[in-house]
C-alpha cells in the first residue's frame, strides 16, 4: 500500500518524508488556501517547492470546471515538474478531460469520488488514480467501506488497471480496513499516518527494556 500525505504545509510533507515510508502527496485547493498562498503563480511555485520533498506522486487540482479549461490547466500544471499528477473533479467534463489526458500519457486522479458508479466510470476513461472519498461519506452516516469493498470488487472483476486511492481518511481504522481490501494508495494527514506507528504496549514495552538494561549495568 502507497502513503500519500494529505497536506500543503511543506514542514509535514518533510516530516513524513524522513520517516522514510512516504510515496506522494495530495493537495487539494482548500489545503492550499489553509497554508495561505494565493494566486495561481505563487500556488504553482508552491507545488514545485512539495515536489523537491517527494520522489514522486503530487495531486495539483484543477480550478476549471470545463473542459478545455481543465485541459489547460492540466498542461500548465504538468509543466511545472514531472511529479504532478492532475487532479480532477468527477463531474461530466472531467470525465471527458480525463480520457484526453490518459490518451496523451498524462497522470490523472479523479477525486470528488462518493459511488461505486462513479469509480467505475472514472476507470473507463482511464484515470491513474481514483479518489473515494471516505470520511465525508461517513460524516452523513453512509457507510464509506462499503463503498470502497465495491469499488475493490469492480476493478478486480475487470482487472482495471485504475488505482484506488482512499481519501478523505480521519483516523488509522480507515487506512487499516482500507489495506485489508487491497486499496492501492491511501492519502492522509501526518497525525493520521503517525498515529498507525503508535501501540501503548510498544511504549510500555521500551520503557521496561530500558530499564533492565540499565539495571544490569550496575
Ligand atoms: O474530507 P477532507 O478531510 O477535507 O478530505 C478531502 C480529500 O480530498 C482530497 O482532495 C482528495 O485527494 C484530499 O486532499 C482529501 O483527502
């Protein structure tokens, strides 16, 4: 399973990268706006600085709500490092932009992703990555797993080639009921993929090596 950390706040995207375990990031225009930059040169220099960080693998989000705005922006925001992955949204003519995209050679993630149908159509057009977006599903008391257990299902029964990328995960039981299904990719924020180290045991544990190591010294 691929972590990406689902973050502008280039202090994280460092921290979670010397932890040694990270495969991207994810972005999206509110988390822009949270770390404060604004306008699209000082939003495009801000992905350049999230690319340095990583590898590989960062979401940049499309503004444009048509088609040939997406397919612009798709091109300028591809420009600006190799590592971009565009990011669009699952409405009609993202589906359209995504399909061109793909058909180029371009990485796409399809986000705003909410239904099994609509993972099945952002497949068919050939997205890179599909984003099921599971806290907000749970936020209006839908089951969020069952609707990634359907979208694992799909692609498997006709071996899409579409990874699948949890998103919107609040806490480690997303990201664990995610690995048990087989989801390709989860995206999360640092405390999130912090917590998934932690276990009261391994910390009672150490303290009491550590403590019989010392005792044994004297
Ligand atoms: O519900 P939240 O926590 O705002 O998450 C929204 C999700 O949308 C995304 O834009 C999808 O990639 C991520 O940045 C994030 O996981």
């Amino acid at each position: 399973m691929k972590f990406f950390i689902d973050t502008a706040l280039l202090s994280e995207i460092e921290e979670a990268a010397s932890l040694g375990i990270l495969d991207g990031v994810t972005t999206n225009p509110s988390l822009m706006a949270k770390v404060g930059i604004q306008g699209q040169e000082a939003i495009y220099q801000h992905y350049k600085k999230i690319c340095d960080l990583v590898d590989n693998n960062v979401s940049a989000e499309v503004i444009s709500t048509d088609f040939e705005g997406m397919m612009k922006e798709a091109d300028a925001l591809a420009g600006i490092d190799e590592k971009i992955v565009v990011k669009i949204p699952m409405i009609p003519d993202g589906v359209k932009a995504i399909k061109k995209l793909s058909g180029m050679g371009a990485r796409t993630n399809c986000t705003l992703v909410f239904s099994a149908g609509q993972a099945l159509v952002a497949a068919k057009a050939g997205a890179t990555y599909v984003s099921p977006f599971l806290g907000r599903l749970d936020d209006i008391s839908m089951d969020s797993m069952e609707m990634l257990g359907q979208i694992v299902n799909i692609y498997q029964n006709y071996n899409f080639q579409t990874e699948i990328l949890g998103a919107s995960v609040r806490h480690p039981m997303h990201v664990i009921t995610a690995a048990e299904m087989g989801v390709d990719v989860v995206t999360a924020s640092l405390k999130t993929l912090k917590a998934l180290f932690q276990h009261p045991l391994t910390d009672v544990g150490l303290e009491k090596f550590l403590a019989d190591y010392q005792k044994s010294q004297k």
